[in-house]
C-alpha cells in the first residue's frame, strides 16, 4: 500500500527529559536533532518510538509524573473516505459527495503511562462539524473500558458505545489494530500500516550475531535485527534491488569489497570480499567499521520501500565526511520523494549541508528544550565546539550561485550527488567568481599536494568585457554562455511537452510559445542595456589601501584628508557623459545581437516567468519548477564537456 498517512507533529508532556515537548513536522523532510551530549536528543527520538508503538524497556516518566504524548497525522484524501463511510472508494470523483471539507482532515492519538508502558488511550479528529473523541479507553476496577462508535463514522451521532470487560493488551489492540473496533477498521488499518514503515536504527550495530542459521525475510524489522535475513532475500529475489545497494554502498564507502551471503551447513552470515586479492579474501559485516552496518541498515530499508519513516542516531559514526556526505544525498533524494528522516548528529557535514529542518536541543536548568534553527546554523555549530571544515575533506569543489542553480546542476548531473569526492557549495551572488581564485589559492594552501578542483559555474548575467575576460582567464571559472542558467531552460519543444504535464489547459505548440516569449524579451531589451550599463560603472573608491599607506605616512591632518578624498570624488557633467556613452554603446551591440541571441540575453527567469502567467495562470517557481524542466532539457554540450572534465 501506499503510504499516504502523514505526520503532522507531536507533543509530550512529562516525558523523560522534557516537561514539555513541541515536535512540528513537514510531511516528506530531513530533520537534524542536534546538540551537546546528555541534553535530551534520545528522549525526543524515543517520543516517535512511543507513537510507532516500538517496545521499549525505558522508563518515560519525568520524576514519577505521568507521561503524556500526543501525536497528530493528516490523511489524504481518498483514505479519510474510506475511513469515514469504513469501505473501499470506488470512484474518486464522486467521493467528495460522500464527505464534508473538515471531516477528518487531521485524527490525533493520545498515549499514557500505564505500568510503565506508553499505551494508546483515546483518539480524536475533527468530525460532523467539531472535535470528537472517537475511541478511548478508561480503567473499569481491574479491567478496561472502551467507549467508540457503534457503527461507521458517517452514520454515528457522537453517542459512543460503551463495551467492559477487556483486559489491558486487548484494550491497547483495539485503539492500534483494525482487529476490535470494527467501525474504526480502516482508520486502524492506515495506523498500522504507518507503523510498520517506521524504522529506527542506533549507533550500535544491531544485526544479531557474525553467522546465523538460513533464512530469508521479506521485511525488514523496525529495529534492523534481522538484517542478514532481509540480505539474502534481496539476493535471491530482488536481483534489481540487490545490484543498486550495491552500487550505492560502492558510492559511499568506496572499495569496502563485494557485497556477499556465504552459506555453510545450514548458517551464513554478511561479508565484504576484497577486490585486490584475487577475491578469495572476505571480511565478516562485524570486522568492518560500525558505520558501515548503519549505512547498509539504511540502504536497506529505503530500497525494501516498506519504510517511510526513518529515524538514525549519528549516522556519522565511523564514517570519513565524504562517506557522510554520499549518504547524506541518498537520504536527502529518499526524502524528497515523501519519507521522513529524524536523524540526530553531530556531524558538520549533515549540519552544514542539509537542506532540512534542525532542531537544537539544550538543557535549560532541569529541563531539556527544542527549538529549531533556522539561519544562524553556525551558533549552533559553535555550541557543539566543531567548525565549518568539511569542505576540506573533498576533492573537488563545486560552487554555484544558488539554490535553484544546483538543482538544475543536480538534474542534469546525478552522479554528481553521490561522489563523495565532490562537495557542492552555494555561492550566492555570482559577483563572488571575481574572487574565487582566493578561495583556489587557500585551499592550495591547504592542501599541497594540489588533489583539490575548484569549479566555480556562474551566470553570464551582463557582465562587461572587462570582467568576463577576467573571469573566462581563470580555470576554476565557467561562465554560461546566456545571461543566466534559467536560459538553458528556455526550449520550446521542452516547454510544450512541460507545460502539458503541467496542467496547460490546452496542447500548446513550440512556435506558439516561442513567438510569445520573443514578444516579452522585446519588451525586456532596454532592461538588459540598462544592467550592462550598470555592470560598466565601477564602485567609486575615493580610499584604497595605497591612499590610505600614503596618508598615513604623510601623517595627513583633518582637512588635509578630506581634500584629497573629495579630489577623488568625479565631475557631475563629466560622469553624465561617460554614462551615457556606455548606454550608446551597449544599446549598439546589444541591438547587432538581438536578433540572432535573444534567448540568450533576455533575462531568462523573466521569460520562464511570463510563460508561465500566460499559459499556467501562475508564476515560475525556481525551486519547483527548474528541475522538472530541466530533465526535459539537454544540457549544453559546453557545459557537459567542463563538469565532465572536472570530476575526471
């Protein structure tokens, strides 16, 4: 089944370290948990532990308090019919007759302690009109009650039924298995299928022992126990499967060896054959590094596609920051398909680039607190005592300008994601390729043996002569050969077939769209003269470092400053007319272009932007839209021949 049930947040209150919790979600993300050591990271992943119902030996009370935790999901569509009138939807497009807009648009569940075990205890949603309490369970003597509707939501009044006599395992099956309440069948149902995609995997290696006896299990236990069993049905089954673990495993922890089952008289356990030997040598899972068995544990889950919400205690450990970085891309491409991630760590690699949530956790007196970080990244850094180094531990450096820059990369350049030789950095702002040889010369420094590539891709924007001679002179800088990356989408034949899938409420042709994006970048030619221009006139320095030496030496006065600063300061008329030349003359060469390179020198986001209002009824999206039109987009073959070059 398709998991459609998401997590909207979680609240705790009296829970181990917490006397209150807040844990927001954004369904189908990354989110870091971070902070010094013994401040509450496990107490706050044990709360998730609680909702998947994960057994646990804990204690969860806070000071002998009661604990309580809630925990909120929302349903899609099609699930909150089936819930509601308790059978299968037939056809969709009669289902919004069959329900009103708030009825069941979010369903919470409420656990308590109860002999020292969080148990299920009532659930609520919105329904009919207002918030109802659909099921829960009160002690009756020393046996359960349960009161729940007595048939199907869409027929139930709000009366509840009230049924005695269950003990406390049968009152807790009722409020978590589609097997009790009957009415309740199919909302429990989509409960139990969240909780089975729920995987938490700690530090420690979790698979059971070096050799087990002979078996093959389709599912992969919450916990990673029954790793090697799931292995050698991947191998035997799965062949698909199997090759792409291995194929990412190879990516992350490169020359780790063969992945292998060897079996030997009813046993076989998880090994790694070494490829310089000959193959006739291998290396038992448990031999090898702790970060090797979370990394496969990961892998595993993702590919078996069962598991949706996923949660890793320091996935760093014993992983070089190019391994963290190759896995940190798969989660991240695993998250933007719709899982959830709760990983806490204190690597800077996942802190400094994750695109995700990060929620700082510290003690506050007694009491542990979270609150999430949302810009200053490096306070939090600081307060872990660790740096922002891991770019040091790369070979080659990628910079680009920004965000929707390197999803754009990212689409035409996959395998770029996952080399761990390769860190990608955000520029922002592609004035800063001016000085990217500075950062070439530092990491020379650091690095003298001279492994380390610096690739810095900046848009051409209207750069004048000067600066792109300047910046075409260095090896560590290409230039895109348009005004902006958002050119290169600018393909009508791509754009057609885009716009169709994108809900265009008719087949639009490429010529249509391409004689109604030159009408906009004609209207757009005095903006890209105008910026040219701009680009020409130089900041205005009325004291350098060479002025500043010479004052200082002359031991200049007051006034003696200020005249030879203002002598700097230039002529109204005189500066009016260079202006204004350098308007004529980009004015020319602008116009001698236009007709052959108008794709290339109007503002690409603006024809993007405009092609989407006229035809979409909505604006281009940088981030949203730019790799969905990039895959229907062939990269340059300037572009290719450079990052090609570059990773080699």
């Amino acid at each position: 089944m398709k998991q459609e049930v998401q997590l909207l947040k979680i609240e705790a209150r009296n829970f181990r370290a917490y006397d209150n919790l807040h844990l927001p979600n954004n369904p189908g993300g990354l989110t870091l948990v971070t902070g010094p050591n013994n401040t509450g990271k496990s107490s706050l992943l044990n709360v998730l532990d609680v909702v998947a119902m994960v057994p646990s030996e804990t204690y969860f009370g806070r000071y002998g308090t009661q604990p309580e935790v809630r925990v909120r999901f929302s349903l899609s569509f099609r699930e909150r019919v089936e819930a509601f009138h308790g059978v299968n939807v037939v056809a969709e497009e009669d289902a919004e007759k069959l329900l009103a807009k708030s009825d069941l648009e979010w369903v919470e569940w409420a656990f308590a302690g109860h002999d020292g075990k969080m148990v299920p205890i009532e659930i609520r949603t919105y329904l009919h009109g207002q918030e109802r309490s659909i099921a829960k369970v009160l002690q009756d003597g020393s046996r359960f009650k349960i009161l729940a509707p007595s048939m199907v939501l869409s027929h139930w009044d709000g009366t509840p039924n009230t049924t005695a006599g269950f003990d406390l395992e049968t009152a807790i099956l009722a409020l978590s298995t589609p097997i009790v309440l009957d009415p309740l069948a199919k909302l429990l149902e989509f409960f139990l299928e969240w909780r089975r995609g729920y995987f938490h995997f700690e530090p420690l290696r979790r698979s059971r022992a070096r050799e087990v006896s002979l078996a093959s299990h389709e599912r992969l236990e919450s916990d990673g126990q029954n790793l090697a069993e799931v292995l050698l049905h991947l191998q035997h089954n799965e062949p698909e499967a199997w090759r792409h673990l291995g194929e990412l495993l190879e990516r992350i922890v490169p020359n780790v060896g063969q992945l292998m089952t060897p079996t030997s008289q009813g046993m076989f356990h998880v090994a790694f054959r070494e490829k310089w030997v000959g193959g006739n040598f291998s290396h038992n899972l448990k031999d090898v590094g702790t970060g090797v068995e979370q990394v496969l544990l990961t892998l595993v889950a993702g590919l078996t596609s069962a598991a949706h919400t996923l949660v890793l205690e320091e996935p760093e450990t014993g992983l070089h920051p190019a391994a963290q970085r190759a896995l940190l891309s798969v989660i991240q491409d695993w998250a933007r398909q719709g899982r959830n991630f709760f990983i806490s760590t204190h690597s800077t690699v996942f802190l400094d680039w994750a695109s995700s949530n990060i929620l700082e956790v510290r003690k506050e007196g007694a009491a542990s607190k979270v609150q999430l970080v949302s810009t200053n990244r490096e306070k939090v850094l600081h307060a872990l005592g660790v740096r922002l180094s891991d770019a040091l531990s790369a070979e080659r450096l990628l910079v680009l300008e920004g965000k929707s820059d390197e999803l754009i990369i990212e689409q035409w350049f996959p395998h770029l994601i996952g080399d761990p030789t390769v860190a990608i950095i955000r520029g922002e702002g592609g004035d800063s390729a001016r000085h990217v040889d500075i950062l070439s010369k530092w990491l020379e420094q650091a690095d003298p043996v001279g492994l380390r590539k610096v690739l810095y891709i900046r848009d051409r924007d209207e750069l004048p002569h000067r600066l792109v001679e300047k910046l075409n002179a260095k090896d560590s800088a290409f230039l895109l050969p348009c005004r902006e990356i958002e050119n290169l989408l600018v393909d009508f034949v791509a754009l057609s077939a885009h716009l169709e899938d994108c809900g265009a409420q008719r087949k639009l042709s490429p010529s249509e769209i391409e004689t109604y994006a030159r009408t906009v970048a004609d209207s757009l030619q005095q903006v890209v003269v105008m910026k040219r221009t701009s680009w020409d006139l130089e900041p205005l320095r009325f004291v350098d470092n060479s002025s500043r030496n010479k004052m200082a030496k002359a031991n200049f006065s007051r006034e003696e400053m200020i005249a030879r600063t203002v002598s700097q300061i230039p002529d109204k008329m005189e500066f009016a007319d260079f202006v204004r030349t350098r308007w004529n003359e980009n004015e020319g060469q602008i116009r001698e272009l236009w007709e052959r390179d108008w794709r290339i020198l109007a503002p690409g986001y603006e024809l993007l932007n405009s092609i989407y209002r006229r035809y979409l009824d909505r604006s281009y999206d940088k981030i949203a839209d730019g790799p969905k039109l990039a895959a229907k987009v062939t990269p340059i073959p300037e572009l290719v021949r450079i990052v090609e070059s570059f990773v080699r």
